[in-house]
C-alpha cells in the first residue's frame, strides 16, 4: 500500500522568511533551488514543507536527504516523522531500496561518495527530490563532489541547504551557480538569503555576547628556548599559533580560569530565568576534551557529558543531554553543526580551528532562540583573527572561486588536517611544550563592537559581564554594555585625576600612554559606528567590515592608533 502523503493543513505555521521563500520556491518550479539560512532559522522545516507540497501534488515520488553525519540523518528522519513524511535514516549502500513504509531515505554524503551508482539507481527508479543539508560539504572532497553530482543529476528536483555557503578552497559545489562578479571572481549565488542579522531583528535567533580572555603564555619550543607572549597582543603567526595552544593546555590556569567564568555566567543565566540552560565546550582533539571534562566535573562537581564521533552511541549521549538538565557538554567536531540542543547557552571556544566556516558553524550551536529574550555567551581567546570573526558575526559570505587566501593565525591546510583527525594532537604540538598560562578578560565584543578593557581575572569588572542577565533582547544587551562602558570610563577618568600630581593637572586630562590613547579611540571609534547604526539601520559589524575594507587593517581591536584615527575620519564621512 505505500507510505500515506502527508496532510499539508495539518503543517507547522512558517515564519515569515519560509512564507517567501516557500512562495519564491513554488513559483519558479526550477530544478534547482538554494536556500542560505543563519542556524537555528528553520531550514529543516522550510525544506520538509516543499517536499510535502510536491509529494502532494505528484511532482515527486520520493524523497533523498543527505546529511554530513549520522546523527543528523536520525535528527532529519524524526523531523519529517512528525509532519507525516517517513524517511528511512537506517538506509545502507548495500540495500536495493527501501522499504514502501517510507517516502525516501536519509544518507550521508559519505555514503554518497563511496557508491554514487547505488544512489543514482533509486534516483532514476522513481521521481525523487533531494535535499542536500550544509550543501557545502558536498565539496569536502573531489570524490563526495563527483559522487553527489553522477548521483543526484536524475533528481527531478533538488533543493540545497546551507547556513555557511562559503568554504575556505577551490572546490566548486555540486549544483550550486557561480556567477562573475565585477572582479572576475566567481560567487555561489543563493536564490534564499536569510542572514543571521535579519533572524536577530525578527527575534528568531538569540544576541550572542563574545567574551575574549587573554593573559601571559609560557611555552618551550623544540630547540629548548623558552618564550612568553601576551595572548591577544601583535604577534608573527607562529607565535599566534604556539601562544594560542598554551593556553587551550588542560594542565595550564588558562582554561580552568575561563571554565570557572564560564560556569559562574551559566550559573546566572540558570537563575535569571533560563532554569535548564546547558554549556558546551568544543575542543581541538579527543585527549584535550577528555581532560577538558574533568576540570569542570573537579570546578562544578558534577560530570560532564562527553561526546567524540568514533564513538558508539554517541548520537543517543547527545539526545540525552539534550532532554537532560546537565550543565556541560564537551565535544570535538560532533556538535559543531547542525545538532540542535536548544537549551545551550554557554560556550567556550577551546579549539584552534579558526577557518570562517567553522567558526560561524560553531557558534551556531547557541543562537538557536526558544522564547523571547534569550542571549547567548561564547567564551573564546584573544587572538586576533577570533576577534575578528566574532566582530563580523552579521557579515554575510558567500562562496568565491580562485580568490588569494589570507593566512591569519594557523595555516588553514594544517588546521583542516587537525580538524580530519582528531586523535592527532597535531603537528604544531610537537614543536613545542606549554609551560604556563593564566587567564585576563580582555573585552567583551556584541554586535560588532568591542566592549570593556583588560582586567585581572576575578576583579568587579569581569564580575559584571559574567552577571549581565540571561534574559534581555539585543537592544537591550546594547544599552547595558553601552552603559556600563560609560560608567568605567568616568571610573578611569576619577582615578586618573586622583593620582595626577597636583602640580600637572593637565596631565590627567588624557592618555599618557599609546595603550590608553588606543583605548580612548576604539571607543571613540565604537560610539561613531554605533550613532551611524542607529541612523542607518546597518548592523555594528557590517559598519566596521566596510571601514576596514575602506581603510585596510585588522578589527578594531589590534588596530594601530593611525589605522584607528583613519577610521575614525572615514565613519564621519559615511
């Protein structure tokens, strides 16, 4: 008798960019359609929807879905259980077909990769549509790309999912369109763009509060030097790199310092309304999360939930914490897209992946919003290139072909090895040892702009960005961190004042110093771009995106005091 089509009045209400999109969708009636969505905007639901209209109107027979890994096809298979479509996510290569019980089948794109031949059969058997979820991955390898393209090109209709349509090499994705831009580049063009700034305004996705912790980093290098460097201070990159995995060292102070921030900020968001509230840290490797673990069981005294790829049931550890009340998850690269654990809150960024793509994918993992007022806190680093993605949050990427690449802090092909294996502990380990490591709050970043100066840990100034409430829209996180910048700046001002020598007065009246005078024009610089917002409408992050692209230079943050003033001038000018 065959699997029953699903009712479409008995369909979720969509969200007003789905409505559009949806509308957009069935009017063109094209082969090919992608849609870019921030995670956490509803991309499942708006894809399950067109394939219910086209299995109810004929146009398809059967649905594909492929996924990056196997605790996604279990997550799509209930999804689309729910609104009626039964999808088949225990589906193996070996198998002719499946069974009649199911609308279609839910793979992986490894799956694809190894046997295109079987997936192009059940393609041509009947009129299939396929979704391809974060279609980026299809072009992870040469193989998975060929394998998704022979595969796939019978499909009737083909529907591509992403909330990162950007990669950090060449490899061009299956059934996307490039087109050249005024530069002679070519650019993945989305027939569906809803950005993380457009789901912020609507309330869909949660204001994520970046807080940057640096410190002093001891380490010995391999010819038995042994160097120091401030986290977060100009550096070349190799030092970036070996200070940077100081302090991710487990038996150093700088991660047990941010751990103990990190849970004090997810204790407030606990009892400030958000009762259930989970923690998630990502770490680089299997060893490093390990230990990560136990330095928050020995800080909270409870135990963390641990969950590595290879291991089994690692999908039914992460439905668990999901539906627990557990504080803290750590995970390596399992959780870093598409799992969906609403009640995180919290993360720290403990890892030394620093491509785009991952790092926005990462972050995906908090924004997800269940009711109004809900923010989210990410622990991370200061180093530089960090500061940077998290200031351009809101920036919209797309995929561009043949573009020179911008090595900042590791090299990206030694980081998407690490990334690959992570029983590795990596190469860059074996050229020197972690001696030491303590943890500053350097700033706090929202919305694109830099919050806060350096203070030592444990002083009333980080107190006060880890007790900010857990529940407060975005507007509301600005005016709070605009005031409270505000305050320490008239704090700073009184006890310059105090200490001046009574003969010098006009001493007091500004910076001594090229740190203080770089100070006072970061927020100089973030009171214009914030006036600019509020006349505009542009988010604070595509602001200063457009200044440094005017102006050149890194993020605010590690900006000379030339590069600052340039900035300055230029906004006015806007």
């Amino acid at each position: 008798m065959g699997a029953q089509l699903p009712a479409i009045d008995t369909f979720p209400a969509l969200r007003a960019w789905q409505r559009k999109a949806l509308v957009g969708y069935l009017r063109r009636r094209s082969e090919d359609f992608m849609a870019v969505a921030t995670p956490g905007a509803g991309k499942t639901t708006f894809a399950l929807r067109i394939a219910a209209e086209l299995l109810a109107d004929g146009t398809v027979e059967a649905v594909t879905v492929v996924a990056p890994t196997e605790h996604l096809k279990t997550q799509w298979a209930q999804a689309a259980a729910r609104i009626g479509i039964q999808l088949d996510a225990g589906f193996r290569n070996a198998d002719v077909h499946s069974s009649a019980d199911f609308h279609g089948a839910v793979v992986t794109y490894a799956q694809v990769g190894i046997a295109p031949q079987v997936h192009r059969r059940r393609t041509l058997t009947r009129r299939t549509m396929v979704i391809l979820d974060e279609v980026h991955h299809a072009g992870d390898s040469r193989s998975w790309g060929d394998g998704v393209k022979s595969a796939f090109e019978p499909a009737v209709r083909r529907l591509m999912l992403t909330g990162t349509p950007f990669r950090s090499d060449d490899n061009p994705i299956p059934f996307v369109t490039y087109e050249r831009g005024g530069d002679g580049l070519l650019r993945s063009r989305a027939d569906s763009v809803y950005g993380y700034s457009d789901a912020l305004r609507d309330g869909v996705v949660r204001p994520v509060i970046f807080l940057a912790y640096s410190g002093e980093t001891r380490w010995r290098t391999s010819a038995g030097d042994e160097l120091a460097a401030r986290l977060g201070e100009p550096m070349t990159q190799d030092v970036v790199a070996q200070a940077w995995r100081t302090a991710l060292d487990p038996a150093g102070d700088w991660m047990p310092q941010v751990l103990r921030a990190a849970d004090a900020r997810l204790q407030v968001v606990r009892n400030g309304g958000m009762a259930d509230a989970g923690g998630l840290v990502i770490a680089t490797d299997q060893q490093s999360a390990r230990a990560y673990a136990r330095l928050l069981e020995r800080i909270t005294g409870e135990k963390a939930v641990v969950v590595l790829s290879d291991d089994v049931g690692a999908s039914a550890r992460i439905a668990e914490f999901a539906a627990s009340n557990q504080r803290w998850l750590v995970a390596v690269r399992m959780v870093s897209e598409g799992v969906d654990i609403p009640r995180l809150a919290v993360g720290v960024y403990a890892t030394s992946a620093s491509t785009p793509l991952f790092f926005a994918q990462a972050i995906g993992r908090f924004v997800r919003a269940r009711r109004p007022g809900e923010t989210a806190s990410v622990f991370l680093p200061s180093v530089p290139h960090l500061l940077g993605l998290a200031s351009e949050m809101e920036a919209e990427r797309d995929h561009v072909l043949g573009a020179p690449k911008q090595r900042e802090g590791f090299d990206d092909d030694l980081l998407e090895r690490a990334q690959r294996n992570e029983n590795a502990s990596g190469e860059l380990e074996k050229r020197f040892e972690a001696l030491s490591a303590t943890a500053e709050l350097d700033q706090v970043i929202f919305d694109g702009t830099t919050f806060g100066t350096a203070a030592q840990a444990g002083t009333p100034e980080e107190e006060e960005y880890l007790g900010l409430p857990g529940l407060l829209t975005a507007d509301q996180v600005a005016v709070l961190l605009n005031k409270r910048q505000a305050e320490q700046l008239a704090a700073q001002r009184r006890r310059r004042s105090e200490q001046a020598p009574p003969s010098a007065p006009t001493q007091s009246a500004g910076p001594r110093t090229a740190a203080e005078r770089r100070i006072v024009l970061r927020r100089q610089l973030n009171a214009l771009v914030a006036a600019h917002h509020h006349r505009t409408g542009l988010p604070h992050g595509k602001i200063h995106a457009e200044l440094r692209r005017l102006c050149g230079g890194p993020p605010s943050a590690q900006a000379t005091i030339e590069q600052l003033e340039e900035r300055i001038a230029t906004v006015q000018t806007l």
